[in-house]
C-alpha cells in the first residue's frame, strides 16, 4: 500500500516572499485522498539567513500550520513529521520536506570564478578538439523495442576511459532524418541505461566510461575500490587538471561531438541530465558548439561559494582553487542555448539558492521550474509547481 504523504505549500507562490515577511504553510496529510489523523505534527526549519525555528501542531485535524521567516535573501527549509500518542513516528506516512524563498532574485553567488577560467577550458577543448571521437567498440545488443537498434559503444578520449554507453537508432531512419540526444546520469556507479525516443538517436553514457551490462559485483567493487569518493579527492581538488571530473567531461565532449558524426544527424543536438549528469550537461553545452536545447533536473555543483555567505549546505565536495572550474554555476554563463531546470524546494543535495545562482548565470532563454515537497530523491505523489 502507498504511504500517506503531505500535500499544500504556503499560502502564495513560495518564490515571492521578501526577508522578514511571515512565511505561512498550510499542510494536510492524506492517505487514499482522505485525511489522515495523527496525535501530532512535529517541525522544525533551518534558512540561509541562520535562523532556526522548531515547534509543534496538533494533529487531530490531519492539518497543520506553520508560520516562518528569512531575514535575508535566500531559502527556508521546512521538515515536518507525523507522531502517533506513544510519541513514535508514524512509518507509514512521508515526512513533508520543502521551503520557500525570499527575495530570491537578491541571491548573489558566493564567490567569483577563477580569474582564468575561460584560459583553463581553451586549453582543454585544444586536448580534444586534437583526438578524433573515434568509435572504438560497436556492439549491437538486443533491444526491448522492436523498432530501435541498440548498440554498446566506447568512443575514444584524450584521457583515461573512453565515453561508454548506450546508442539507440530508430530502425531504417534516413541519413539527416534524426536529432541527437546526449543522456549523462547522475554520481554513482553504474551501467548506462537505455532510451528509446522516436525522432532520435539517443546515447546515454555512464560516469566513468567503465563496462556496461556487467553483474551487480562489478559495479560495487568499483564503488568500494578504485572509485570510492570519486570528485571528493582534497588533494585532486587542488588543482583543475587532477579533477576527477575533468575526464568525466572529456568524455562528455566526446559523445557529444560522436553523435554529430552520424549520417542520420540532421544538426540538432539535446543534452540532457539530473544531479551529476545536470552538472555535465551544463559543462557539456558550455564547450560544445550549436547544441539546440538543455533541459536539466535538480542540478548539482553549482555555487560551491554559497555557503561562504552563511546559506545552507549541499552535498559537495569542499570548496577549492581546482573544483571551482567545474562549478555548474560558472558553466552556465558560457552556453547559448534554451534551457529547462526542474528543481526541489527541500533538495539539501542541491539547496535551492543554488539553483537560483545557475538559472541567473545563464545568458540564454531559460525557465526554472521549483517543485514544493521534493528532495534529492523523492517526489511527492501530489505537489506544486512554481516558476520564476
């Protein structure tokens, strides 16, 4: 059976409130699209401004109301809980995790990029503009819809692994007929996955360029071994070049410059993501020429200086001189094409003000849509949607 779970936000588009107003939620808990009654809801909320605010609702009425404030530009993040008489919280229920924003299009970005930024990422476009997306391994596999061919593929990098993934091609798609869509997914440790999208030759790489297809054992000996913490290394962060996400964009690059090469391209290249595969997207469309369209969810990376300015935390590596230069934030102001961002008001892996610095860094046509009681990995079976 489903769980009960919140639904309701505050009582105007949680995007628009200022510092220091009284931001107000009114939550129902339902189950089957019926209340559902507790003993009581316990709360507590964290802002950017420092605050933190902590307190109770009675829960007979299956509602509860909860009153906040921020008292700077930035976000407030609300959990609320269910309780039973015997003060255990109820299992069966979803915790209501979200926020709201004020003055919002005040928040600044914490820290200004390197100096060198554009010098940095000059010299390694020269790296791959130099080594040809030559396809090194082309395997066709079998494929679970009967009207796409679906092939293995490993393209040729200028560093470590190649670009490993999953290529998709409707069957007997005529030269120029198709648009390309490069797919990267999110941190991790795992095989490619397969999209089937009619119009469209679809790659999806992995994250590392490693194996795909292979026994559950392979992966988590990667996980727990060589690629352990993999982006989160002090000493690699130090400098630019020793990022482990430098090859990981490489062969982002190269996928991307892969599928332009095939007779069924008609010159429309999409990239796409979520998380870790958002963040490459942005660095993949910043560094490649005539991409048609961007279209991201909950992206991760961005504004790694925020927390300078006291705003809440994601899940990041620290900051330092080389991570900066993958920063998604400092990415997005060098691509040209229209993007979409779907992002979460309780994502605390990618905090909202950050998603707010990478849609103002964007020099392009651009819409962020934020959605109320949405995490990093849950969404609310019921939830509003809000655009800036």
């Amino acid at each position: 059976m489903p769980n009960a779970y919140f639904t309701g936000s505050t009582v105007k588009n949680p995007l628009l409130y200022h510092t220091g107003e009284t931001m107000r939620f009114e939550l129902n808990l339902v189950k089957d699209g019926k209340p559902l009654p507790c003993h009581v809801f316990k709360w507590s909320c964290d802002t950017d401004g420092g605050e933190h605010f902590e307190g109770e609702c009675e829960g007979k009425s299956a509602s509860a109301v909860i009153e906040v404030c921020v008292s700077k530009p930035g976000f407030a993040h609300l959990i609320v809980t269910p309780y039973d008489e015997k003060e255990n919280q109820l299992s069966e229920c979803d915790i209501f995790e979200g926020g709201a924003g004020a003055d919002v299009l005040n928040i600044e970005q914490g820290l200004p990029e390197p100096e060198d930024f554009d010098a940095f990422w000059d010299k390694q476009l020269d790296i791959a503009n130099n080594c040809e997306p030559v396809l090194l391994e082309k395997v066709k596999i079998e494929s679970a819809n009967a009207n796409f061919d679906r092939y293995d593929i490993k393209i040729q990098t200028p560093h470590g692994r190649p670009a490993s993934g999953y290529l998709t091609i409707p069957k007997n798609a005529e030269p120029k007929s198709l648009c390309a869509k490069l797919i990267t997914i999110g941190y991790g440790h795992s095989s490619a996955e397969t999209f089937f999208n009619d119009g469209f030759a679809t790659l999806c790489i992995n994250q590392h360029g490693i194996e795909n297809g292979r026994e559950k054992e392979y992966y988590e000996n990667l996980r727990d071994g060589e690629l352990n913490g993999f982006g989160f290394g002090s000493e690699q962060n130090k400098n630019p070049e020793t990022c482990y996400f430098r090859d990981m964009i490489f062969r982002g690059l190269q996928a991307a410059r892969f599928l332009k090469t095939l007779s069924e391209f008609n010159g429309k290249l999409y990239l796409e993501g979520g998380s870790m595969g958002a963040m490459q997207a942005v660095s993949i469309a910043a560094h490649t020429e005539d991409v048609t369209g961007l279209d991201i969810f909950i992206p991760w990376l961005c504004d790694l200086g925020g927390i300078t300015k006291g705003r809440m935390r994601g899940w990041r590596p620290d900051i330092s001189d080389g991570i900066m230069y993958y920063d998604t934030a400092n990415q997005a102001k060098r691509v040209k094409c229209p993007v979409t961002i779907h992002c979460g008001l309780g994502d605390y892996v990618c905090p909202p003000s950050s998603e707010v610095v990478l849609w103002k860094n964007f020099n392009a046509p651009k819409r962020i849509f934020f959605m109320q009681n949405k995490t990093h990995p849950y969404t609310a079976p019921e939830y509003g949607e809000y655009i800036l």
